[in-house]
C-alpha cells in the first residue's frame, strides 16, 4: 500500500512538474512573441521617424513672385526661392516667355544656365526674360497672351530628385501674373530641363 501511495504521489508530483513546466514553456513563447512584436514595432517606427525627417530636411523650390516691370528696358522677373530648410544642389531652371502661345527663347539671355546651380534656403533667386517695347505694351494693352512657363529639376543633399512646374499667364486687367498649372512630379518635365 505504502508502495502504491509513493506511486501516486510520484506520478502526481509528475503531472504537476509537466503543467508547470506547460506554463513556463508558454510563456517563454509568449515573451519570444512579444520581444518579436517589440522589435517590429521598433523597426517601422524608426522607418516613420526617418521618412518624416526626409519629409522635413529637403528643400522646397518654388515661386515667390512674377512681374512684368519696365517701359524702356521690359522684361519679366520671377523670384523663385527654396522654401526647404536645407540647400537644393544640381539645380536647372529652364524659362520659357510664351506669346500667343508660341515661344520666345531668349538665346541672347545673360541667364542661360548650362551649369547646375545651388539654392540656399530663403534667398531670392532672380531670373529674367526680356521681351520687347512693342511686346511689353500689347500684353499691357490686353492685345496678347503673355505666358511664363518654369520647370526646375533639383536634389536634395541626400541625392532626392525634385522637380518643380508652372504656367503663368498676365491678367492685363490686374496686372498680375496669374497661375494656370502646375506638377511636382519630375515626369511631367520636358526634356529642357536634363536631370541633374
């Protein structure tokens, strides 16, 4: 009997040994599951982190104004400037003035840029086009369709491509330069502008 009962309680103290070594095996996986979850969670809140720090430190090229200025030596100046907290490099900038929805290249123009230049952060960059007396009072007068159209490709400092696009037209009655359209996306730019 005595022998029977120390059997028992063996194969008793057996079951107990099992389900708590059950128990501790299930809560290792359950700690291995979370320590996985952990580090996932970690690894895209790093990929997060660093895409909005992408976001943030790039430059922002765009227009600050247009003007149509000048009685005896006309042209149109746009100010573009990057609006980015770090400097563009590799920039191009192509102008193109638009008459009657012809163009009007400006092969005579002291800005043709061949060369990339470079946009610091908040600085004006001036560029432009001169265009005739006769034109200059026409498009005043209303007589014709004055246009500017600006494509500018650019890099960031960690090599990111941006591209900037508009089309102005003049608004005679205001004197303004007013926006028809516009894209951010580099493949809508024509072959004016290279990649950097």
């Amino acid at each position: 009997m005595k022998l029977e009962s120390s059997s028992l309680l063996t194969r008793k103290l057996r079951r107990e040994m099992v389900s708590v070594l059950e128990i501790t095996d299930l809560l290792a996986l359950m700690m291995v599951f979370a320590t996985a979850l952990s580090a996932y969670a970690t690894w895209r809140t790093e990929q997060v982190t660093n895409q909005i720090l992408l976001i943030s430190q790039r430059p922002y090229i765009g227009l600050e104004s247009i003007n149509l200025v000048g009685n005896t030596n006309p042209k149109v100046v746009e100010d573009l400037r990057n609006f980015g907290t770090v400097q563009a490099e590799q920039t191009r900038v192509s102008i193109v003035l638009r008459v009657n929805g012809d163009a009007l290249y400006g092969d005579s123009e002291h800005q043709q840029h061949e060369a990339a230049l470079v946009f610091s952060p908040g600085v004006p960059h001036r560029f432009y086009r001169h265009i005739t007396l006769d034109t200059y009072r026409r498009a005043v007068q209303g007589k014709l369709n004055l246009g500017i159209e600006t494509q500018v490709r650019y890099r960031g400092p960690q090599g990111d491509e941006h591209c900037y696009l508009t089309v102005y037209n003049y608004d005679h009655a205001d004197g303004v330069f007013c926006p028809q359209r516009g894209s951010l996306s580099c493949d809508h730019q024509t072959d004016r502008v290279p990649a950097p």
